[in-house]
C-alpha cells in the first residue's frame, strides 16, 4: 500500500511540476534530495542510531532510483 501510495504521489508531484516550471525533472531531482537529506538528519535525531542508518539505507534504497527513472517514465515519447 505505501508503495503504490508513493508512486501514485510521485507522479501527482511531478505532473504538479510541469504544470507550474519550465524543468519540472531539475525540480523534482532538487526536491528529492533535499527531502532525503532533510529526512535523514532528521532521523538520527529520533530513536537509536542503529534504526536511523536503517532508515536511511531504505530512503536512499528507494529514493535514488525514484529521482533517476520515474522523470524518465513520465516522458510523453513513444518507446522504441
């Protein structure tokens, strides 16, 4: 469910982005790792420092690839 909630979130945001900038990809790559690093420094100030490089090899897990590909997939060219 988180997983299909982010994604449809993502694609929400990114279509926000290009409705209102002429880079939404700049923006949501800008966007997206200020997120990450915010998050986690963030983190480590909320438990044990052993959940929050948990917390953070996750959040980096999903989010590197989320600022790499999904402005690729949102592209409106046809695929080859």
């Amino acid at each position: 469910v988180a997983t299909v909630a982010f994604c449809a979130g993502t694609v929400v945001y990114h279509t926000f982005l290009k409705s209102v900038t002429n880079n939404a990809d700049k923006w949501w790559r800008t966007s997206g790792g200020v997120f990450l690093i915010a998050y986690g420094l963030y983190s480590f100030g909320s438990g044990t420092f052993q959940a929050a490089i948990m917390l953070n090899l996750l959040h980096l897990i999903v989010g590197l690839p989320a600022l790499i590909f999904i402005p690729r997939a949102l592209k409106n060219k046809p695929n080859n």
